[in-house]
C-alpha cells in the first residue's frame, strides 16, 4: 500500500450461527472468539477493536487496509474460524448462516460501538438493540420478468 494514501476504514460486522442455533455459550464461545482474534491478527491490513455477541451471533468491530475486500475478509473469518472450532472439539459443532451485515462508521463513533458489542447480551436481554447493528438477513435477489 502507497505512503501516501489516508484512510480510516472502519466496520460494524454481525453474522448468526446456522439456523441461528444457540451454540456460542461456555467453551464453544472462547473457542470461537479465539479462532476469530487470531485470524484477524493474521490477516493483513485487518485490525480487530472489539468482539462479542450472544449465543447465536457474534458483533466485530475492525478497521481496515484499502485493499481489504469487506466480503473476502467476513468469508475468511467465517471459514477459519468454524473449521478451527470444529477441528479444536472433533466434531462439527460450529456452522454459520449465509450472510452477514457490514456498516461503516467514523472514528468519533468508534467507543460507541466497542460499547454496543461489550454489552450484546445485555442488549438483548433489555431488547435494546440498534437495528442498524443487528442486521445481517439474506437479501434474495428477485428475478426480473422475462
């Protein structure tokens, strides 16, 4: 990357686990956090401010390189850390869902969302979420009339 680019690239990422199946509590959570911090730690131009999540989702905050692709990255974390999970317990107990959310935010908003995800469970136990920050349906593509 050029010494003359500025940026700050800065993301909200959610995803569920398949079928939004309650399986990130007790070992399973630390062992997916864990595959999650450090395939961001080895990705390069990939930098990870914040995790969390509840039982069947997980929030990331991260900053990122231009060249960073939003799409390949969630589908590296994704990837590596199911099967790092799956090959830690020796059986497939960590699927994700298709899909994901991604929003952009600035630097003044940065302790806010490292806020929102530290408190994701309570949260969700107040239904106090931020829909913006939970999103991450599938949207179907619909075929045009031929």
């Amino acid at each position: 990357m050029s010494s003359h680019v500025y940026h700050e690239v800065f993301l909200h990422l959610t995803w569920h686990t398949k079928g939004d199946h309650p399986a990130l509590n007790g070992s399973l959570e630390e062992l997916t956090y864990n595959a999650l911090r450090d395939k961001c730690g080895r990705t390069k131009g990939t930098y990870l401010h914040a995790l969390g999540g509840t039982d069947t989702h997980v929030h990331l905050a991260v900053s990122i390189e231009p060249f960073v692709t939003i799409s390949e990255l969630v589908q590296e974390l994704k990837g590596a850390s199911a099967h790092e999970v799956n090959r830690r317990v020796g059986h497939k107990a960590l699927e994700w869902q298709r899909g994901y959310g991604v929003v952009s935010f600035g630097r003044r908003h940065l302790d806010w969302v490292l806020g929102y995800i530290a408190r994701q469970r309570e949260h969700h136990a107040e239904g106090r979420m931020e829909a913006r920050l939970e999103t991450s349906d599938v949207v179907h593509s619909i075929e045009k009339p031929g």
